[in-house]
C-alpha cells in the first residue's frame, strides 16, 4: 500500500476474494479507498473511466482466475483505449502450484491477449520492483492495463526493501529535422489531403497543434479510434467518425485523399475492416504514433514516424507555415451555424437539449449510448478536451461505471452517462456501488427495448448478400419481460425517474441536476 502511495494511487477498484484477505485487510488501515464492487467488470470500468479522465494510471483488484475471468471484457476495452490499469489478481499460494486444486488457473496466459504486460510474483523480495515496473509500462506510451498476479504466500510475507516512486519515463521525443522536412514535403505536394486522427492526439495533448496542421493543408479531419476529445467537434475540417462496423464506409472515406497524414491511431479498427488499402494506389502516406506497432501494420505508408503527436504535428506546422504559400483561413474557434431538430425529432433529442440548457457549462458526458447518440453529438459536440468520452474496444457496459470513475476524478463538476438499456445490464451492479460510496454521476438509459445496433447491422448483412429483408430475430429483442429500470435503480440505492413522454422531460431533468448524489432516468426513447 505505501507504494501504491508513493506513486500517487488513491482508490483501489475492486471485488474481495479469500485469497486477497490479508491485502484487503491493510488496505482498511492505508491511504487508499477501497471502491467495494459486486461484479469484477465494474471495478474495471470504474478503473477506465477513472484513468482516463486524470491520465494517470488506477488501480484494480480482482480475486483470481475467476475474477480475472470477469473482468476480461472489460480489461479488453482498456487495452484497445490503451487505458493505464494496473490490476492486481490474487492466487492461493506458490506453495499450492503442483496441487492443481480449486481455482488454479494460468492467469497470465489468461490475461495476456487484453493486457499490455502480464506477469507473476514468485518472491516477495521482487514485489516493489514488480509493482513499479506495473506502473512504469501501463504509463509509458503506448498505454495499457497491465496484470501482476500475486500469491497469497507472496503478499503475506513481510517486505523490507524501500519505497520509491516509480518513474515514468518521458517519451516527449520529436523527429529529427530532416523527416520533419520529409514529412512536409510529402503532405504539402497534395490537391486532395486528409487527416485521420485517434486517441494518441488526446493522450498526447495535441488536439491545437492537429487542427493548425490540418488548416494548413486545408485537409477533412477523421477520427478512426477517436473516443477522446481530440480535435473540437464544430471545426469546419472535422468530417466526422469512420465507422468501427464495416471498411466499406473508411474506404468511401479516404479512397480519393492524395496525401494521407494519420496521427495517434491505427488503421482501421473495424470488425469487418478492407482486406485490401482502401487508399488510393499512389497516395503518399505519413503516419505519425508513438506506438511503432501501429505504424504500417495493416497497410504501406511512405513514412512512419515514431515520435510524440504533438511536438511533431508543431514542427510540421512551423514548416508547413512558410511565407508566400497559400493557405486557407485559420479557424476563429466560432461554430458554424446549423439548423437544430426539432421537438418532433424524438424523445432523447429533446431530453438532450434540455439537459445542455440547463447544466453547467462545464457538463461532462460519458457517451455509451451506440444508436442513440446523434442527439448529443448535435447538441452536446466534444469540443473541450476532458469534458466527452465514449466507449471503446466494443465491450458493452461501460457507461455506467465509466462515468462513475470519471466521477471520481471530476468531482466538482456534473457528470452524466448514457448507456443502452442492453449495455446497461452487463453492469447494472455498478448502481450499488454509486449508492455505497455516494458518488454523484447521472444516468441515462436509452431504452429502445431492443439491441437496437443488432438490428442495423443484421440489415447491412441482409443488403451486402442479397438477402430479402425480414423481421429481426427474436434474440434481439429486450421487451419480453419488460424491465423496470427506474424500480430496479431503487432497489440498489439509486433514485430514478422514468420518462417517456415530452412532457416529462423538462422535470425529470430538473431533477436529475438538483439531486445530490447518483440518480437515473429511464429514457423510452422507442
């Protein structure tokens, strides 16, 4: 515990097990608050959320191979975010290794495919050294959750050796001139340039220094793995989000750019992605990313550059910005004006609009809301940095806890996340946990009583083989029995409201910002 202090870790996300008893125990007695959940994909999503919304890394607790096990969706999510998690799982004892006995399992290999680096305490004398190494890697871009597995018989035996904070080296490194130069050259020579941009910007800090660039080559912003704030919404260049279903919709997209600069993301992140380059055959590619990996995996580039987002994207500026080279305008940071729905746009449009009128300016948004999530990106754009994250990864669930755990972190301003009503359900325990410990997130679930998203894709499949379209599968439907999300809010501490009409809206947001603590709506948006 004293390390987990010196390295500035204040909660502990977690579900108790036998085998962790004695780290529990201390933890009552330490500096650090133990965040009690009932289900282990909560306390990693309270971790995500947290970790992303103060960029350091958090702390996790799972009770072993089948703690481990529940929370692997969710661990996944944070790989694919490249969320900073140091988790810690439990296990009988080293002595106990050739037993085979109840609840021994392999827990590294089990952790390996959704964390950044799994490893095992076999001596105590190792344990701070491990545990800061833990820190180091899960910290040091390109970031990620990291599992160190700890035998009861390791974490029980006494330690003596110092404690230290862990120091995490800085990777703030910039391109040697000449391919700053290069890179210049390539994206200046240009007639149709795009930028395609992810969360590295965020991480990064280089949402200004991507937009000069961008204005600069007067190129169509894209976000691929884009869940942060990386460049303002309302930009007049921001295109929008590739899609994360099908690479048709990314080809569409980038299939007539010349020159192609993409920053702090890889390409392309959908499940049914190009098997071939959705570029054009002779566009020239730079891709800029501290994640080497990343960098030419799935597709040619004429340069990559492993090297921090913004420092870079500055240096492309200062020479993409010489005097007597046309340019358009720089932007003034003013929104360009747009027609907004009107009140016969839906129910989740108008409780949208609602809620931003109302709430402070510094509303913060955890948006896991899938199809339902037109109506903020109209009326609650990302536009400042720290105040919008959406979900990630593709694990469902993450929007209650997530906006627990940004929360915890944002604890003066008001926080609100939208969730499905089938999203809601993987981790509807998490309610308990904001009613225990009193943490004052707002929640909407958009209840359209269906997997809404299902329904879309099935549609794309029926279309892509010719295949007539039908009723949906009955799998995809939520309304039989019905679920009274308000009732079951209240059975685990947490007041709700159910609204389903246009009237209601305007008290039940009310309501919602004027309550101390957590407190849900039921939104029947269909």
């Amino acid at each position: 515990m004293e390390q987990f202090a010196a390295d500035g870790l204040t909660y502990m996300f977690g579900n108790p097990g036998t085998v962790e008893q004695g780290l529990i125990d201390e933890v009552t007695d330490s500096e650090i608050d133990y965040l009690l959940t009932l289900h282990e994909s909560v306390a990693v999503g309270m971790a995500d959320g947290y970790a992303r919304a103060t960029q350091r890394p958090a702390l996790v607790q799972l009770h072993s191979g089948v703690g481990l096990g529940n929370g692997i969706g969710m661990l996944y999510q944070a790989k694919r975010g490249g969320s900073p998690l140091v988790v810690l799982a439990g296990e009988a004892g080293v002595r106990y290794d050739a037993m085979d006995s109840q609840m021994a399992a392999d827990l590294v290999a089990m952790a390996r495919p959704v964390t950044k680096y799994a490893t095992r305490v076999i001596d105590p004398a190792s344990l701070l050294r491990v545990m800061r190494r833990a820190v180091k890697i899960a910290m040091t871009p390109p970031r990620g959750p990291v599992l160190v597995v700890v035998p009861a018989d390791v974490l029980d035996a006494n330690v003596t050796d110092p404690v230290v904070p862990t120091v995490i080296p800085d990777t703030r490194v910039l391109p040697e001139p000449a391919v700053l130069a290069a890179a210049a050259e390539i994206l200046a020579a240009g007639r149709r340039p795009l930028v395609l941009f992810g969360d590295g910007v965020a991480t990064s800090g280089a949402q200004r220094e991507l937009a000069a660039v961008a204005e600069l080559l007067g190129a169509p912003m894209w976000g691929v793995n884009s869940s942060e704030v990386n460049v303002d919404s309302r930009h007049p260049l921001y295109g929008g989000q590739l899609g994360h279903m099908f690479g048709a919709d990314s080809a569409r997209t980038v299939a007539d750019a010349d020159t192609v600069l993409i920053v702090g993301t890889y390409v392309f992140p959908e499940v049914f992605p190009e098997l071939t380059s959705p570029f054009a055959p002779d566009a020239r590619i730079v891709h800029v990313d501290l994640d080497a990996y990343e960098i030419a995996k799935n597709h040619p580039v004429e340069l990559g550059v492993v090297a921090d987002p913004r420092l870079t994207l500055a240096g492309l500026a200062a020479r993409l910005d010489r005097p007597g080279r046309q340019r358009p305008p720089r932007w003034d940071g003013a929104a360009p004006p747009g027609d907004e729905p009107g009140d016969d746009a839906g129910l989740m449009n108008r409780f949208v609009r609602t809620l931003v009128r109302r709430a402070p300016d510094d509303l913060v948004i955890f948006d896991e809301a899938l199809t339902e999530s037109g109506p903020l990106a109209v009326h609650a754009p990302p536009r400042v940095p720290g105040r919008f994250f959406q979900t990630r990864g593709g694990s469902l669930g993450v929007g209650i806890p997530g906006a627990l755990g940004v929360k915890l972190a944002r604890p003066s301003q008001q926080v609100v996340g939208f969730t499905g009503d089938g999203g809601s359900m993987y981790t509807i325990q998490a309610l308990w946990t904001a009613a225990r410990h009193d943490i004052g997130a707002k929640f909407v679930i958009c209840n359209n009583r269906r997997y809404r998203l299902l329904d879309l894709n099935i549609e794309q499949y029926w279309r892509d083989g010719g295949i007539p379209a039908h009723l949906h599968p009955d799998a995809f439907d939520l309304s039989r029995p019905a679920i009274d999300f308000a009732a079951l809010s209240r059975s685990l501490g947490v007041p709700a409201q159910r609204v389903s009409t246009p009237q209601e809206v305007p008290a039940a947001v009310e309501e919602l910002l004027a309550t101390p603590g957590p407190f849900l709506i039921d939104l029947v948006t269909d």
